[in-house]
C-alpha cells in the first residue's frame, strides 16, 4: 500500500504549482548571495513544468536532488532556507507532501530575513493560503498531519519539528476548513504602516473560523486586554524563540520582499 503522503499523480501536478509560487517568492533571498547559482531557480522551474504536464514523474523524482547542495552553500540561514523551500518543489514530483514542505521554508525564509520574525511570517503564511485554488486546497486536505506518519517527508523529522513544523500545522489547520476565505490587505498594511482599531496590526483572519493568526495572537490579545498567550498556541512563541537565537542573521542586513506575484 503506498504512502498517503504521495498523493495521486494529478493531485501532485495540482500542488507543484503551488508549491513553485511559494519558493519563488523567497528566490531572492537566495540569489542576492550566490548570484551565479541557477540551482534553486532551475528547480522551481522544473517544478512549474512538472505542473504543466511537460515532465514525467520518474524523470523528476531522479532528479530532485540535483540542487541540494544549494542550502549548504550558503551562509546566511535565511538564504538556506529559500533554497530548501525549491528543493521541497521540486520533490512533489515525488511526493505531494513536499509542497507543504516548501511552503514552511520559504515562510520561514521570509521570516528570518525580517527584523519582526512574527509579522513576516505571518503576512507569508497568509499570501501561501490566499493563493491556494480549491483543487489545491482538496489535495492537500488528504495529507496527514505532519508528525503523525512515518511514511514520507511529513514524519517526525525536519518538516515536523522547529519553525517549518510550527508552519505546516498552521497551515494545516487553516486547509482543514471548509473554505479559505481573507479579507483584503488595506494599503497601509501592505507596506506595514497602517494599525487597527485595537492598536494591532491585523495580519491573518481566516473567515472560515475566525481565527486570528496564531503569529499575532500575543500582541493582539494584549491590546484587547486578553491573557497576553493563547494556552493552546504556545508552540508558535517557542518555536520562534528558538529562531531567533540561532537563525536570525546580522542586524544590518538590509531587508527586502520579494515580488507579490
């Protein structure tokens, strides 16, 4: 019997696309280190084509680890990352669960290279499900929940464990609704100036539940005058805790956004 985490043929064409947009967004992040490496932008591009129905799987799957030593060639964590995030693309050809994979890297990219971890990783998160079609959002509905199954890159492992792990139940959470439905950006939010009625920026409001984006749920429950932590959602303060000591990098590192494609 196969892995559920592999997804039917259709299902992992549906999802690469997705999972292309995700990675590409944080593409810079890596080429504005290593220039001259086409590694992570020739797989994003294979992706695409996967997606398309211009390769075929065994094709892929021989080759999705042609440019993974792209991560390792690099110094800067968030650089790493968004090179992870497009090796994670370029194996749903192998397995539909890697799309989650790539998502939770380039949002973690975003992340460390933002001088508010919590914002940006947040604002990424919520790009990643405002751009997930229904037949994307069905596919990876019939995912296991990461940790939960030993059969494929969702196991208890790097996918399920630290930031990426604390990405992917998000994410999870949110797809397991019945419609993913956002209220647009104002303007001033887009660029990070604008604050709410309760002195916070709101970044995510899944319609479907109401649900404010676990990222924020600290400073906006301060400001409301909640309990300054959610008991249920402790995981996102730790998991960005432990980021921030090891992966942020240098003060001085200037920041930048990637396209809103």
């Amino acid at each position: 019997m196969g892995s559920p985490q592999t997804l039917s043929e259709r299902d992992r064409r549906i999802v690469a696309a997705w999972a292309a947009a995700c990675a590409e967004r944080v593409l810079w992040l890596f080429e504005a280190e290593a220039p001259d490496d086409p590694r992570p932008r020739d797989a994003i591009a294979r992706t695409r084509a996967f997606a398309r129905g211009e390769l075929d799987v065994a094709g892929e799957i021989r080759r999705r680890f042609v440019g993974g030593g792209a991560a390792r060639d690099v110094k800067a964590p968030a650089a790493a990352a968004a090179a992870r995030a497009a090796g994670q693309a370029a194996a749903v050809a192998h397995m539909g669960a890697h799309a989650l994979g790539a998502a939770a890297y380039a949002a973690k990219a975003a992340a460390l290279a933002a001088p508010d971890q919590r914002v940006d990783v947040a604002e990424e998160i919520r790009w990643q499900l405002s751009h997930m079609t229904a037949p994307v959002q069905a596919a990876l509905r019939l995912l296991p929940p990461v940790g939960e199954d030993s059969s494929g890159p969702l196991g208890p492992g790097l996918l399920a464990s630290g930031l990426q792990g604390t990405i992917i139940r998000d994410l999870q959470v949110a797809i397991a609704g019945s419609d993913l439905a956002f209220r647009p950006l104002d303007r001033g939010e887009r660029g990070g100036g604008v604050r709410g009625a309760a002195g916070v920026r709101h970044a995510v409001v899944l319609i479907h539940g109401g649900l404010l984006s676990s990222a924020m749920w600290g400073r906006a429950s301060r400001a409301e005058g909640r309990p300054a932590r959610d008991p249920a959602r402790q995981s996102w303060s730790r998991a960005l805790g432990r980021s921030r000591r090891s992966d942020v990098p240098s003060p001085d590192r200037a920041r930048r956004r990637g396209p809103d494609r």
